[in-house]
C-alpha cells in the first residue's frame, strides 16, 4: 500500500477519548494486586489511561439510620479504594451503584429515593472534604451499571427515580458536579428509551424542576456474545449499532443531540472470564486501534458525533486469555469466574487477599495504550488507505510544528489470519527539515510476552528467569534506535512490511531547545511476589517532554554511589518494577530523549529492607 499523511491538511482536533478501563467489584481495590496494576495503569504517559470505572463502589460504604434525616457514615473502606486512583493520578466515573446496607430495595417507596437523595448529597460532600473541589469537579458520575439487565432488579419507572433522586443529591452538595447515564447494554431497550424520553422532557419527582439533562449519554455495544469456541468479533458491527442509537436520539429528542455519546464498555466480545487465547496476543491491539478509528470515520467524521468516551472493560486482573490489560500469576487460584462477571458477591482471590503473591505482566493491549499515548492533538488527511472496513489503517495526527505521529494497524477480524501488507509511507509538507525518526511495533514477534511465556510451555508458576524472561518484551518494541534524518523538499518516505495482526508507531520530531527537565516524584511500593526476591515498585511523574525515548533508573546500596542501571529494556511508562535481594538502597531516575540528551537525576529516593505496603 502507497500511504500518504498531509501534514499541512489537518482535519479537526484529536480528542484521545479511548482513555479508559474499568472492572468489578470495587472491593479488589483492596486487594495488593489491583493496586499494583492501578499504579502500572497510571503510569501509562500523557494520561495514556485517566478514567476508571469501577462497578458496586457504594457496597464499600457502611451506614446507619439511613431513613433518618441524620444517617452516619462510615467511609473508610471507600476512602481506601479511592486514595489509590487518586495517588496515581487516574479519575473516577463514579458509578452510584451498590445497595448500601441492603436498605434500598424499593425506589418507588416515597421514604427511600429521598433517603439515596441524602445519600448520595452527603457522599459527594465527603469527597469534596476530602480530596477537594478542583479534584471532584474533574470526575464524572454515572448511574447504575445496564439497569436493562441483571444488575438492576427494580422497574424502569424505579429507575428513573433513582436518576432523579442522584441528580437530586449531587445537586444538593454542589451544582456543577457532572453526572451521565444510562449505561444500558441492550442497544434501544425499554430503559434507554424511556430514560431518554424523561431527560428530554420530564419532571424531577424529587425536585419539581425539569429532569435533569446528563452531561453524556453513555450506552454497553459490544462485539459478539461470549462463547466457549474462539469466536471472531465483528468489529464494524460496533459502530454500526451505536450509529442506530444517534440516530434515534436524533429522530425523537432533538434537546439530547448535542450531548456527547459515549460506549463506556466497548469489549470486542462479551464475557471478561471466558478465556480466549486472542486476548493476550497482538491480536487484541490491532483490534483495538481499528475499532478506535472505525469510531473517528464513521461516528465522528461521517455522523458529526460528539463523542465522549470510548472504554473496554478490560482493568480486571487474570489469566492471558481473560479481558485485561495484565496478565497475572498468584500462588491463588483465580476467583470463580462464572460468578464474578458483575456479582457484588464475588470471592476474594485467598484468605488475606492484601497478602497474597502475586506477579503481573503486560499485555499486548497495555502496550498499545502506551503508543496511542503518543498521539498528537491534530489528525492530518490520508491518502492511499480504504474504508475502515478494511484490515489496514491509518491514525496520522501533528502536535503544532514539532512532530507527527502516525500509528498504522493491520487487523482481520479473522483470530486465524496473518500474514504482512508491503507498506510505503509518505509525509508531504513536513514543518521540520531535519527530525528524529523513531518507530515502534507490536506484532507477533514483537512485544508479545505471550509468545514468549508459551514457548517456554506455557508455566503456570513461571521461575525467577522467565518472569525476566516475558518482562525483556513487555514494552514497546522500538524497531532500531531513533536517529535523525533529513527532509528533502518537506517530504519524507519509509517503507516496511505491516505484519498481520500488528501495530506501527511511527514519529518524526523536530529536536527541541531544551534538554529532559528533571525527574521529581519518586515513590515506592513493596510487594510480595512469586520469588525469593524483594520487589519494588518504583513510580514517579512524568516529565512535559514527547520527545523521549527512555527513563534510565538506577539502584545503589550507597547513596553517593555507585549506581547501575537496572531497567535494561527502554521504556516510557513511569514505573519499574525491580526485582531483587540487595535492598536497602537509593534510587534515581532521568529521562533520554531521541537525541540522546539527558536531564537531571531525580533526588535519590531510599527504600528500606522488607518494606511493605500499607494495608
């Protein structure tokens, strides 16, 4: 294919609204594994994942007297799960969902839609003391999780008082607060439509006052039903089916038009606990990527669709085959997966589940969050490329004058196909005669820790080596060094092969004036993994810089030295996590960029023999 990216015809702004994950019960937020993946989802650069949603986060509440005008509290357990979203800089859709001492079981009873209108106005006003004003206005909150199916056991007139009675409370502690809905699965269901019809045009039964108008409209689309055989999702069906909501909206509730639709569980297939092998594999990057821009061209470009968010519900810890970002290994038997998918009972994963060990690696799907990080803010026009029905396509984006990022996929909604597509790309009208060329890839030989854990025959309790083993290739893959090239008459070609299924990144940046500033930030986590060896997370914020090709971080017994680099393979996540047996020690981080350029060391930052999480 002859590819050609027109820098100088930019085609409108780059939202990057795949930002997102989410998983059930809240209570895994508890738990040592959820937070290491949490911190190692945080970490991803440029807010490469910000939001979270998390179901049944009000079964983490305790309470009293709640049909009184004076209910107690207890929100420590709450308090808990959410210092760890916030600590590593993610934000909540807050689902108010959860049935807080089994009290609300009724909406319709004149005495309990007041009593969740208390509440939820008495919750929003514990966060606001507790995290602040700025922080919570920067949140959203959503209702209950697919009221059009099981996790909603009340009538859709219920549910629609329950909506009034959570605008209601929000309003009551802070009128700004923003709050969606309805997270239906069911494409047009009785509850969508009826939900619909009363925000455009009914009455608050608590209030008096107008319904209140959600600040986003999200709905369930998914890719085909689970199976237990390796069923191919069908991508395009995707964008088809939430096309048909837009349209509905557009045909009967003209004053919802103008509200941002989001899919905030767009899983390929159904079901996070059947395995299926592809998940883990390239496979399910280069789906995600095709079915990101099906949404551009289709929903954005052709239907005009202000589009809010776009999110697999993939943040759960499993095996490769289940939906997440991580795969993870534990001297536990992982929960009951028939009975967890949503179930607010579901088991804990072992008896002191804050104790457990455990190991976690990255999936292919993580790392290409990574390269889609990478983006720029400015699409540019594409030439040479078919319909985004087709397996090859295109995501050419600019920031301002100093770089273009362009990510190409193959994908086949095909588990079976592979092969390779020829690819020549052409840049026309570069701002820069002179750039770092750098690129990444994701395919089957290339940051594909599952190929590697499989040709090692596929252990379930992976030794010390082999741990190292799948981390060596769980980043992404840079395809040589960056290097600088020159740009003849504002033009530029290369040329390679797109494997099938696969994921390209490729950037041309203009070297800045500046060195990397330096690192600041450093914290550290200690958890107890499947090895003799301590383990450190190290975590720190992330520099203002997109043109870096790694952080170095260093380890010292001696706080003057000397260090040695410890994360052999170049990353640009912020956290490492070391695995070893010489702690105590100080640690430093700095950032490289393409040309080599350094900043400054972080300050060194000490952790102590057998530290450990708080609990």
């Amino acid at each position: 294919m002859d590819i050609t990216i027109k820098c100088a015809e930019t085609i409108g702004e780059l939202r990057h609204f795949w930002q997102s994950t989410g998983f059930t019960p809240a209570n895994l937020l508890l738990n040592a594994d959820m937070r290491q993946a949490m911190a190692t989802i945080g970490a991803i650069p440029h807010g490469g994942i910000s939001w979270v949603r998390i179901h049944y986060l009000l079964e983490l509440v305790k309470a009293e007297e709640l049909g009184t005008e004076t209910p107690v509290y207890n929100w420590s357990r709450l308090d808990t799960a959410m210092d760890v979203l916030v600590a590593n800089g993610l934000k909540p859709i807050f689902e108010l969902m959860g049935n807080v001492e089994g009290y609300f079981d009724a909406y319709l009873d004149t005495r309990q839609a007041p009593a969740w209108r208390r509440l939820v106005r008495d919750l929003a006003r514990h966060l606001i003391d507790r995290y602040g004003q700025d922080v919570i206005h920067s949140w959203l909150f959503e209702t209950w999780n697919e009221p059009d199916v099981h996790f909603w056991t009340q009538s859709v007139e219920a549910f629609i008082v329950y909506y009034d009675a959570c605008c209601a409370g929000l309003h009551d502690a802070d009128p700004t607060l923003r709050i969606g809905g309805p997270g239906t699965c069911r494409d047009l269901s009785p509850t969508l439509t009826a939900f619909l019809a009363h925000c455009d045009s009914g009455t608050n039964i608590l209030t008096g006052e107008s319904a209140t108008k959600p600040v986003f409209l999200s709905v369930h689309v998914k890719g085909v039903r689970s199976h237990l055989e390796e069923l191919t999702p069908n991508s395009m069906q995707i964008v088809q089916r939430e096309a048909n909501i837009v349209h509905y909206i557009r045909d009967h509730h003209a004053s919802l038009v103008g509200i941002p639709l989001s899919n905030n569980e767009c899983d390929p297939q159904v079901g996070w606990g059947t395995i299926h092998t592809w998940r883990g594999r390239p496979y399910y990057a280069a789906l995600a990527a095709k079915i990101i821009n099906q949404h551009l061209v289709t929903l954005i470009d052709g239907m005009g669709v202000d589009y809010g968010i776009l999110s697999n519900d993939n943040g759960f810890l499993g095996t490769w085959g289940h939906r997440t970002l991580l795969a993870r290994f534990s001297e536990y038997d992982h929960i009951d997966h028939g009975q967890a998918d949503g179930k607010r009972d579901a088991p804990q994963y072992g008896e002191d589940p804050r104790r457990r060990r455990f190991e976690v690696i990255k999936q292919p799907i993580f790392t290409v969050m990574t390269l889609l990080s990478l983006l720029g803010d400015t699409r540019c026009a594409v030439e040479g490329v078919g319909d985004v029905s087709e397996s090859l396509g295109v995501i050419a984006t600019r920031r301002g004058e100093d770089q273009v990022a362009v990510l190409i996929y193959n994908s086949k909604d095909k588990i079976t196909a592979d092969g390779s597509t020829p690819v020549t790309l052409t840049f026309r009208d570069l701002p820069f005669a002179e750039a770092s060329l750098a690129y990444y890839r994701i395919d089957e030989d290339h940051g594909n820790p599952f190929s590697v854990w499989e040709q090692m025959g596929a252990p379930t309790r992976p030794t010390a080596e082999q741990y190292t083993a799948m981390r060596a290739v769980q980043e992404p893959c840079a395809m040589g060094r960056p290097h600088t090239v020159k740009i003849q008459a504002s033009n530029f070609t290369i040329r390679f092969n797109q494997p099938l299924p696969g994921v390209t990144l490729v950037l041309l940046s203009q070297r800045p004036d500046t060195l990397p500033p330096q690192v600041h930030g450093i914290r550290s986590e200690a958890y107890e993994g499947m090895t003799n060896a301590e383990e450190i997370l190290l975590i720190w914020q992330a520099v203002d810089r997109r043109t870096l090709r790694t952080y170095e971080v260093q380890f010292s017994p001696d706080e003057d030295g000397p260090y040695t680099r410890i994360n052999a393979q170049d990353q640009l996540d912020t956290a490492f996590l070391h695995v070893h047996s010489t702690v105590p020690g100080f640690y430093r981080v700095r950032a490289i960029d393409y040309w080599g350029g350094h900043g400054a060391w972080s300050e060194p930052h000490y952790v102590g023999r057998n530290e450990r999480m708080e609990e």
